[in-house]
C-alpha cells in the first residue's frame, strides 16, 4: 500500500463508502485476504520498479554522490579551500546526478499511485468494509479505540450500528494493508532485488 493512499482519500470527492456487508463477514478469512492482496501489491508494485529503474546506474551514482560528500564534509573540517573550491566545482554534477535518482525512484510510485487509488476507492470498501482484522494491542488511529467502539455500537434510525467499530482493537482496513505492506515490503524488495539505494549510503 501507497503510504500517501489514506492522505489523498480524504481529499473531497475520494472518501470511500464501506460496505455493511462485506464478503468475508468473519475476521479470520477477511484478514488473510486482504493480506494476500497487500503482498501481491506489494510484488506489483516491485516489477514495476524493476522495469522502469536503471538499478546499475542508481548505484554508480549513490557511490560518487556519497564519495563527494564525504570528501567536501573532510575539506570543510580542515579547512582546505583548494579542495573546497575544487569540489564546488563538481558540486553542479553532483546535485543533478542526485535528482536523476530521485527522479527514478519517484517514477514507479507515480505510476502505481492512479489504480491503487481506483482500487481503494471503488474496490476494497466494497470487499471489506471499514475494518478487517482485530488486534490484542491497541494502536491509535489504526485501530478502534474504546471511545469509538462506544460511539459506533449506539443503533440509528434504521436499526444499524452508527460506525463500524463494535469491538476494541478492530484494525481498519487501510491500517491492516499499512501493517502488511511494512512487514513483508523488504522482504519483497530482497527477493525481487529491487531494494532503492539510499542516498546516504546506509
């Protein structure tokens, strides 16, 4: 999942209606499915970087990008203005190399970000409902806190239940897939070798 994906939901006009009446009522089979469909976004979403990013070229890059700040970081403490004035000069070279890479990074993430919305949208509310998994640890805004499931439990009008919180710990859809991605995105990146250098080198 596309970590700006909750952000950009509460944007006017993208505000997804959850459904009731999920297909998997019970918590077990929704949860292992939705985390089924966050890993193979997460693989998807990993291919993509794999055929739009020059991996080779990105690494040659981080490597003369963190030589040269290194060597300007070591000017600077001895105070040596030839070096200084030396490495100015490629410092021009250097910052455009680093936007390239930037650039490149972005690009998949750009790419993936219209039908992951669409999917989000349109698609999981109506699979899933509100919430998908439950929790024995309590984490806020994720998951449903007590003052929720309290406000959520009262009944309306038409004999519903006003939110979908009923139960403490229940973890909201987009906190679950959130959860998945983190865990098993590395994992991922390892496997498909598609891990984004830093630009800092670690």
């Amino acid at each position: 999942m596309n970590i700006l994906d909750p952000l950009m939901m509460q944007m006017p006009g993208l505000t997804p209606h959850y459904t009731k009446h999920p297909i998997f009522p019970d918590m077990l089979t929704a949860m292992i499915v939705a985390s089924l469909i966050s890993i193979a976004l997460n693989i998807a979403i990993a291919m993509l970087r794999k055929k739009t990013t020059d991996f080779e070229k990105m690494n040659k890059v981080m490597k003369e990008t963190n030589e040269w700040r290194k060597q300007y970081t070591a000017a600077i403490k001895k105070q040596d203005r030839a070096l200084i004035e030396e490495l100015k000069k490629k410092q021009a070279y250097v910052n455009k190399m680093s936007m390239e890479m930037q650039q490149q990074q972005m690009r998949p993430m750009l790419l993936y970000m219209v039908p992951s919305f669409m999917l989000w949208i349109f698609v999981f509310p109506t699979i899933f409902g509100a919430t998908t998994a439950l929790s024995p640890i309590q984490v806020p805004w994720i998951m449903c806190s007590s003052a929720q499931v309290q406000a959520d439990s009262q009944v309306d009008k038409s004999g519903m239940h006003k939110g979908p919180c009923l139960v403490p710990g229940e973890v909201f859809l987009w906190g679950w897939f959130l959860i998945t991605s983190f865990a098993f995105s590395g994992m991922i990146s390892k496997v498909t070798k598609t891990t984004m250098p830093s630009l800092t080198g670690n």
